[in-house]
C-alpha cells in the first residue's frame, strides 16, 4: 500500500508542471509551476539568464505560444513572436543586465517592469525599459508579452 501512496504523491506533484507548454527543462518546470506570484520574480532573473547564456530551451518554457513582444518606438510597431525570438536569441552579441525589477502580482496575472542595460565589450551601448505581462494557467507561469521601449544611453 505504501508503493502506492507515494506513486500518487508524485503524480500529484509532477504533472501539473507536466502540463506547462512545451517546456523540457526540468529546472524550468519546477520554477514555473510554484503558483506563489513572487515566483515571477525569480522567473524574470531566469529570462535574463537564459537571455545572457543564449538558452533557447529555457527561454522556450517561459515564453507562452503566442508570446509577442512590441515597442512603441517601433515606427511601424512591429510585433515580434514567440518563434522570433527564439531564432534571434543564439545569434545576440553583448550582455543585457536586469536593473530596478519591480513585480505587481494580481492573482493569476502578475506585471514585471524593470530595465536592461546593454553592454558590448563592458561599453554600455543601450537602455530598454520593459513591462512584462504573466499568466498562471495549465499548471505554470508563462510571459504572454513584454512591451520595450529605448531609453536613453546615460
């Protein structure tokens, strides 16, 4: 009987993070599935890891399908996807450093807003201000879209 209870156990906790797009990366499962909204935080540090280290895997489990990413500066405001991204990821020079991250949870949706410094040889060459907007669904969080805008270079 003992076998049994805890094979159920597992399941219990195992397949809602099953569930959570089509995200491989055990680590990024169990993050995305922690329903506590101040996981968005962590989720965020992630993103920019995965961002920095060209993670295509990672990035594909916190990005929802229908991911898109804008900018208002944009003259023609363009709408980038999820696939965009992951195609555009490997191929990104410099680093792009997290800075001023605040999270605003609002029960299954959470808004992330912060900004990355760009840097390229340790020169900082860009400022984006960015809100990100979360979803708790099908067993985790996922980015539903992120919104950038260029600041200026200090």
């Amino acid at each position: 009987m003992r076998p049994a209870v805890l094979l159920v156990a597992m399941l219990i906790l195992v397949l809602p993070a099953l569930s959570v797009g089509n995200c491989s990366s055990p680590i990024a499962l169990r993050l995305l599935s922690n329903n506590n909204p101040s996981a968005v935080d962590a989720i965020e540090r992630e993103w920019e890891h995965a961002y920095a280290h060209r993670d295509t895997v990672y990035l594909n489990c916190i990005l929802a399908d229908e991911f898109q990413i804008t900018s208002p500066a944009d003259p023609n405001f363009r709408v980038h996807y999820k696939e965009d991204i992951l195609q555009w990821v490997p191929t990104r020079t410099g680093s792009a450093d997290l800075e001023g991250l605040q999270v605003k949870s609002h029960g299954s949706a959470a808004v992330a807003r912060g900004a990355y410094a760009v840097r390229r040889d340790g020169k900082l060459v860009s400022r984006f201000q960015f809100i990100d907007f979360f979803i708790y669904r099908d067993g985790g969080w996922q980015a539903m879209s992120r919104v950038l805008t260029e600041v200026p270079v200090k």
